[in-house]
C-alpha cells in the first residue's frame, strides 16, 4: 500500500507514494491527479533533445553558409547578421518547424494507434492510412480526381478516407484492436496497389513527382505546409490528452473498461479519429514519412516504462527523430538532398525487424 502523508504547509493538500508514483489531491478547488517522477523526466530530456536537434538541424542544413550553433537561438529571436537571419530564419527554419511539427503529429498517432489497438506493430503506416494518401495523390495527379488540388489536400482527404474506412470495416456490433489491425493491412495492401497501378501507366515525369511525395519528402516544405499542421497540433493533441484517462482504461480490456463507466466504442472512436486526423495532416505535409509512427512509441515506452506508449513523449521522440533524419538527409551526399523518408526507412527498417522478434518470441507475434 502507497505511504500517505499531508503536507502541513499547504493544508488540504494530500500526497500518496509508492515506488515511481505520486498522487495528490487537493480540496480547493477539488483537483487529483497521479505524477510519475520518471515520466516527467523523460519529458524534460526529450524535449531538451528535440530542441537540440532543431538548433543543429537549422545550423548545419543544406547551403554553403554554416551558422554556429550558439548563433542558432539569437537568430530565431531576431538578433545577428543580416546573412546569420537570413540564413536562419528564411533558409533553414521553415523546412525544420515542418520536420518537428510532423514528428510530433506522427509521434502521437502512433502511440494512439498502439495503445487503442494494444499492438506494438500498429502505426499509420502500418494500417493503411499513409498509404491511402499516397493513392489520393496518385489518382489526383494521373486521373485528374480532385479538381485540381493540390498535393496536401490530396493527401489529406486520402489519409482520412482510409481511416474512416478502416473503422467502418472493423466495425461489427463493435471494434477490436485486433480487426482493426487486420482491416488496417488489407487497406494498407489495396492502396499500394492502387498507387503502383497509377504510376505504372503515367508520364515519367509525373511518375517522379509520385514517388518524390509517396516516400515522405522535405524538400521545398516551408510555411504553407507548417500552419496548417500547427493548428491541427494545437487541437487535436489537447484533445487526445484530455481523453487520457479513458485511454488507459482501454488497456485493461474492454470489459473490464465498460465496468467501469467507460464509453469504449465512442472513446476508441474519439482516439482512432484523433490518431488518423494526426497523421492524416503530418502526411499531407511532409508526405508518409516511413516508420517515425512504429519507432517513436516504443521507444517512449522504454524511456518511461509505462504500461502504453505516452503519447506525449512519443511525440517528442518523433519530433527528434525527423529532425536528425532530416539533418542527415541534407549532409550525407555532397550533391543532392535526399527524401527524408528514405533516412527513417534505412533507419526504421532493421528497429521493425528487432521488433518483430521481440513480438514473437513474447508469444504475441503470431
């Protein structure tokens, strides 16, 4: 049992502690909640990680103007050289807010997705929702469906179709993670389909301009990609925290959540719309970034040591990983930038592989 102590400075404040929790309550105004002392520290080094390599990302991307990193801050608040600001906050600092605000988005949709499904291999990319974003943008650059769109709208509406379709499909007096899962891969298998089909029979040039989007791309992103994003962050992560505690309740089974006044078809609803709204913007902006979704949670999950992915901390580790991805798309060939799709994938794939092991050799890999 938790040791429970008063605090007798602040009265009507009361603490309980066991090993790697904390509660409080206090009576004015009524307010309870639980703190894990390892989580909030996760937090804090992740966050001092994510802004790290925003800061080095913006010093050492593309161009033949490097800015010392200690120059990199005073910049952003305006202060320096005309070359340093315009290098700065011109060049360099659209392309990296682009970077960290899909990071986060994809971060956070995949620990929704793992967490509602309660399957570590469970992600965006993995359940058909990148993929029928792709196939959008391919029918609308081949078939001319859209009406002239452009390819963030395209990507849009097709990674939204995809995840209401997958619900929809999942659906039987119910969902489950698992039929959500399966549902999600047959999607996932239709849309890439789709999408080969298009641009076998297209123009090369179009062709090019597909698979440049498909395989997830920064190049020339910048402030029309960045606030559209940003709004979506700034909506639908509050909404995502504040049905947190229904979340965790999911986790114990549906049963046994419904015992306890849980809504579990409408909060699962609420967190796969969230979840694919998430990744449905991040993928419209920067294109499907391969395996940030599958790696960042798990990784989170480590870090905290918590029964779920944190969806906060794994959008904060999915910030840093498309940020370092992205620094090393632009340095590691001297003569062109690469996609950062194809850093995360070279990256993602062998982390999806190990994972893969993991599963099955817990007896849940199938």
């Amino acid at each position: 049992m938790p040791r429970v102590s008063s605090t007798p400075s602040v009265p009507g404040v009361h603490v309980a502690r066991s090993p790697g929790r904390a509660w409080f309550r206090v009576s004015r105004p009524p307010v309870s909640g639980m703190v894990r002392p390892r989580l909030v520290l996760v937090w804090l080094v992740l966050a001092a990680a994510a802004f790290g390599a925003f800061c080095v990302t913006i010093a050492f991307g593309s161009g033949d103007f490097p800015v010392p990193p200690a120059d990199v801050v005073p910049a952003l608040w305006g202060s320096g050289d005309f070359a340093t600001l315009f290098a700065v906050r011109e060049l360099r600092l659209p392309r990296a807010m682009v970077a960290l605000l899909c990071g986060l988005a994809f971060g956070a949709a995949g620990a929704i997705f793992q967490s509602v499904t309660r399957n570590p291999l469970a992600s965006p990319d993995m359940l058909g929702i990148t993929q029928g974003a792709g196939a959008a943008v391919a029918a609308g650059l081949v078939l001319g469906v859209g009406g002239g769109l452009s390819t963030q709208s395209l990507g849009l509406i097709g990674a939204l179709a995809a995840g209401l379709a997958m619900y929809l499909l999942a659906w039987n007096r119910g969902t489950t993670g698992y039929r959500i899962v399966l549902v999600g891969i047959g999607i996932s298998w239709m849309c890439t389909s789709l999408t080969a089909y298009l641009v076998s029979r297209t123009e090369t040039y179009q062709a090019q301009k597909i698979l440049g989007w498909i395989v997830g791309n920064l190049n020339d992103r910048g402030w029309p990609q960045a606030r559209p994003l940003a709004l979506a962050l700034l909506v639908l992560l509050p909404a995502v925290l504040l049905l947190g505690r229904l979340q965790r309740t999911l986790l114990l089974g549906d049963e046994v959540a419904g015992g306890l006044g849980t809504p579990v078809q409408r909060t699962r609803l609420a967190l796969l719309l969230c979840g694919s709204a998430l990744a449905a913007f991040a993928t419209a902006a920067a294109g499907p970034v391969l395996f940030v979704a599958l790696a960042a949670p798990q990784i989170a999950q480590r870090l905290a040591r918590t029964p779920a992915p944190p969806v906060t901390a794994a959008a904060l580790t999915g910030a840093a990983i498309v940020l370092v991805s992205d620094l090393i798309s632009q340095r590691l060939l001297s003569d062109m930038v690469l996609p950062v799709g194809v850093v995360t994938g070279v990256l993602g794939a062998p982390f999806l592989l190990w994972q893969l092991a993991r599963t099955n050799r817990a007896g849940s890999g199938g």
